[in-house]
C-alpha cells in the first residue's frame, strides 16, 4: 500500500545547525507512527516542514498524492493534514469552543465543534476563554481543534506534556480510539518511550537531524544505534 | 445559557436605538450638533476596531482614509452637484479600494514597520491633498455652504406633530446615527461570523491560524479594507457636517485621535466605543474648561487619558464585562 505521507530527503537548516539532514520516511495509512529522538533532534521541524510553516531547503514532502510544498500553508489543513503544537498554540482570549470552531471552519470534520469538545471532554469550559486553563487541558483543546478539521492526518508533538503517570496511560488508549473514531492516521513525538512503544505500529528515530532508525517499536528498542543516542542523552530516557 | 445572553444583546440594541431616536427631543440644537460628530466618531471608531481591535494590526493613518471619503462628497457634491446622500457609500468603497489597494503590500510587513508606514501615510495627507489642489482646491479646501447637493438645506425645519421642531442639526444628528448604527450591526455581524473569529485569531496568534487554515494575507487585507470603508463614510459625513473640507482638518492627531478613542472604548468591544468617541469630542471641551492658558488644556487631556489607561486599561468595555461578568456567571454558573 502507497504511504499516506512520504517524506524524501528533506534537509533543513537554520544558520550552521542541521535541523533535519536529508531525512525520508513514509506514513503508511491507518498507522500510528511514532517519531522519537533526544531534545533538538528535529521532531519539531519535521512538524513544521510538514506543516509548510518552514521550507524545507532540500527534498520532497508528498501527501496523499499531492506535492505539500506546492500547497500553502492555509491549504495544508484543509488538504487533511492537522497538528498540534509541543508548546501549545491556542487563541487564548478566544472561548474554548470558538477555538475548536476555527478548525471546524477550515474543513469540515464529521463532527461539530461542540459535539468534538464532548468527545475530549471540555464541553464544561465552552464559553471559557482559553487564557488561564491549566497546560493539559490546553492540549485537549488543541487535540478538538485538531480533529474538528477532519484530518486524516494528526501529527501530535507531545500531548503527553503535562500529564502524570496514570493520564499518560489513558492518553494512549485515547489515541487508539480516536484513531479508529476519526479513521486517522497518526504521526506520534513523544517523550515517553511507554507511550510510544505500546500503541505505535512503527517507529522512526531521529539524532542531530539524521532519521537512524525505523521499524517496529521491538526492532528500534534493540537497535543498537538508538540505544546509544539515548545514551548519549540519558535525560530522555525517562 | 446562550440564549439568556442573546435576549440581553437584544434588548441592549433596542435600548440603545431608542436612546439615539430620543436624544434630540431632549438637547438643544447646538447639542445636537455634537451628537453628530460622536456619531461620526462611533463610525470611524468601529471600522478602527475590526483591523486593529480585531486582527491586532495598528494602523496611525485612518485619517487619511477619512480624508479620503470627505474629499470624494465634497467634490461629487460641489464639482458634479451630486446628491450628497449619494456620495457617502461612494465614499466609503473608494476608501475601501484604497485600503486594500494599500493593505495588500503593507501588510507584508511585520507591527511596528506597518503601524510605521500608516503613520507616513498620516504625515503624508494634508500635503498630497495641497498638491493636487486642482481637484482639492489647495490649502483652502472646498466649500459646501452654496452646494445644491446638500440635503436640507438651506431651510431644513420640520415641526413634528408633539410640537418638536427638527433642525439641520437634528437632521445631521438623525442622519449620522442612522448610519452608524446599521454600521454598527455589521460589525456585530462580522464579530460572529466566521471571519471575524479568523481575525481574532490572527490577532492572538498567528501562526496557529495560519496553522488552522486561515489564510493571513487575504483577511488581514478585507479587514484593513473594511475598516477604511468605515472611515470613508465617517470622513464623508463629516464633510458634510462641516459644510466643507481642508487639508487642516485632517492632521496626524486624526489618526491618533481614532485609536485614542478605541482605546477607551475598548479594543474588541462593540457599543462601548460610543464611549470612545463621546470622549473625543467632549472632553478637549472639557479641558478648555478647566483652563484656556496656552498648553493647559493639552496637559489636562493627556493627564486625563493616561488617568484613563491605568484605571480602566481595557476601556469602558472591559469596565462593562468586568461589572457584567460575575453576574452573569453567577446566575448561569459554568466550569
Ligand atoms: N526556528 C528556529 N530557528 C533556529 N533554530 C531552530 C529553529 N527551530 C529549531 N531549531 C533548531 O533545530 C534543532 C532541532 O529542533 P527541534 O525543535 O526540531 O527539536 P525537537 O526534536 O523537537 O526537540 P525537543 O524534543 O526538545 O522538542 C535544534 O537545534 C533547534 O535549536
Ligand atoms: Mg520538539
């Protein structure tokens, strides 16, 4: 089967750092991928070259046949690609459910805003402005954004951030359900190698900008290579 | 919940339509007048609100927009002998043309370098105006007290049946008002439509909107030609107002005095920017009351305003949210 997303060969650099070093990698669909790396190994930029929010100075983005560096970045949302943000991205004086709104606003998903604050579990803090709210019901709200377009492709930068031990684990379930819910396909970076290795399918590691490693999540976690990355950088390994 | 809100904007709107109907039964005619000029404010204000309130785009030279739709009736009706009636949605789409022709471009630019570039077309104004003074008629500007075009004139008295005699000024009054407040319910409109929550978007975050399907360029262009449209029909009442226009009347301090107004309104707010432009025109009054030595009256309005800022930071609307919010969420209690 032809993959949802492909990424060939995409290099992005800012200044003298090589955020991504001519990375490829296909999202096949239906998935949950996982994309997992030390701090600064250019999960995040993947997200934005993705995204078109940067240009990528090298290679090919293709999604669902459509070349997405030739797609602006308004376009991007509305061709089914939808994300959330590592440090979250809301309109905080907006209601929480005109937030969702927008997204519902760029193309329609199967639900309503309102029906997709319920299924997060927010429809209490509707009329609320989004300033103020704590940092995990923010990634709640970005994630009924996310959906409220309709995706078919959920690219999701840490929602895990923020949450304990116990939420993290339903946060996987979460996933899984939404995944068959929305009939998405999700691209996963995360933080917590749990989280990732137990509900991903396959499993993509990035070091320094350079992809070193793909497979499923018992090949990766063998992988030789990974092993001393996360060495290299035990913080991480939590 | 929604729906307990929605009677209550009703029921304000009624009640502030009724105000303005009765306020001339109960002023002189010289208040009137004024009325008028705080209609004409509102007016200029609201459009204000939709770029700069809304999509947090500064702009320092609506004046000029104004300029703009007050130069347009005042040459249709004195040149042409147009109907000035006529002049004021003339005024106002070629404001609006102008707006976009100049928000397209300018708008590439990031905060402080555009609100830099609307402040150079603010500067610009009354010269370019001297400069083309074939169409302008120069630093003495245009004069409307003989035009045929200007309705009412010259004797606009009509008695109305409870012994209420209505003046030109009244007429103004009525006139400016009538405007306003349909302008008024457009920007309620826009407030609750689509595109304006992609415009408080944009001026929360960017790049979330972006991110979220907005597409930046072509909204922040509608609404920078939007709000000159507002100012173009301001600028055209006020024309008519004045019974004239000249260069002088549309300084920098124009412009300034535009987002003066909205900030005491309230940025984002709808109603409350009546506040706004009573408070431009009443209160130089009021300092020119206190004191007429040279300068006094510029200190009082500047001590005033900054007085303003720091006890009501987000305006008279913030004021009304804040005194409104806990009741209401205390009789609709939500978490
Ligand atoms: N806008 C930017 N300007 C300059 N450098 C950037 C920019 N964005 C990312 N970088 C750099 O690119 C590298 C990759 O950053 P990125 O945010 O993609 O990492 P990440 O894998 O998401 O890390 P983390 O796990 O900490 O979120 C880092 O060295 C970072 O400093
Ligand atoms: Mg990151």
């Amino acid at each position: 089967m032809a993959a949802l997303l492909s990424v060939e060969n995409v290099t992005r650099r800012f200044g003298g750092v090589v955020a991504l070093d001519g990375v490829s990698f296909d999202v096949p669909a239906g998935e949950i991928v996982g994309l997992i790396g030390p701090n600064g190994a250019g999960k995040t930029t993947a997200f934005n070259v993705i995204t078109r929010l940067y240009r990528p100075d090298e290679g090919r983005i293709v999604f669902d046949g459509h070349d997405l560096l030739r797609t602006p970045v308004h376009r991007v949302v509305k061709r089914g690609v939808a994300r959330t943000f590592q440090n979250v991205a809301l309109w905080p004086t907006l209601s929480v459910l005109d937030n969702v709104k927008i997204g519902a606003q760029a193309r329609r998903g199967v639900r309503s805003a309102e029906e997709l604050l319920e299924y997060v579990g927010l429809s209490g803090l509707a009329h609320r402005p989004a300033a103020g709210l704590p940092f995990g019901t923010l990634k709640r709200v970005e994630l009924a954004r996310a959906l409220a377009s309709g995706p078919q492709l959920l690219l999701l930068d840490e929602p895990a951030g923020g949450l304990n031990h116990e939420e993290v684990g339903e946060l996987g379930r979460f996933i899984q359900q939404l995944r068959a819910d929305f009939d998405a396909t999700v691209l996963l970076v995360e933080h917590h190698m749990n989280l990732v290795m137990g509900i991903s399918d396959r499993v993509y590691v990035l070091n320094f900008g350079r992809l070193i490693s793909g497979g499923t999540p018992q090949e990766v976690q063998r992988d030789p290579a990974v092993i001393e990355a996360y060495l290299g950088d035990a913080s991480a390994a939590a | 919940m929604t729906a307990f809100r929605y009677a209550l904007r009703v029921f304000g709107f009624v009640l502030f339509v009724a105000i303005v109907v009765y306020l001339p039964f109960r002023i002189s005619d010289f208040r009137a007048s004024e009325f008028a000029l705080i209609g004409i404010y509102f007016i200029a204000i609201l459009g204000l609100n939709v770029l700069t309130g809304y999509t947090g785009v500064i702009s320092l030279g609506h004046g000029a927009f104004m300029a703009l739709g007050a130069y347009t009736t005042a040459i249709l009706v004195a040149d042409h002998g147009m109907r000035d009636l006529w002049t004021i949605p003339l005024a106002g789409l070629l404001a609006a043309a102008a707006g976009a022709a100049f928000g397209l471009p300018a708008l590439r630019l990031s905060g402080p370098y555009l609100a830099l570039t609307t402040f150079g077309v603010a500067v610009a104004t009354p010269i370019v105006i001297k400069k083309f003074d074939g169409l302008t008629g120069g630093s003495g500007g245009i004069n409307l007290f003989e035009a045929e075009g200007i309705t009412g004139l010259p004797e606009f008295i009509v008695t109305l049946p409870g012994g209420k005699v209505l003046s030109f000024n009244d007429w103004l009054y009525y006139l400016a008002w009538t405007i306003a407040l349909v302008l008024f319910a457009v920007a309620w409109a826009i407030h609750h439509s689509h595109f304006g929550r992609s415009l408080r978007a944009i001026r929360d975050n960017e790049i979330a909107a972006a991110a979220s399907g907005v597409w930046l360029a072509s909204h922040k262009t509608l609404a920078f030609s939007i709000s000159a449209f507002y100012a173009g029909v301001a600028g055209s009442l006020l024309a008519i107002w004045a019974f004239s226009v000249q260069p002088g009347a549309f300084p920098v301090d124009r412009s300034i005095a535009l987002l003066v107004g909205l900030a005491v309104g309230g940025l984002g707010s709808l109603a409350p920017l009546a506040a706004g432009a009573a408070f431009l025109v009443f209160l130089p009054q009021l300092a020119q009351g206190i004191s007429k030595a040279p300068g006094v009256p510029a200190v009082i309005y500047g001590a005033v305003l900054i007085a303003l800022m720091i006890v009501l930071p987000m305006g008279v609307g913030g004021l009304l949210r804040w005194i409104t919010g806990p009741l209401t969420s205390r009789l609709y209690p939500r978490s």
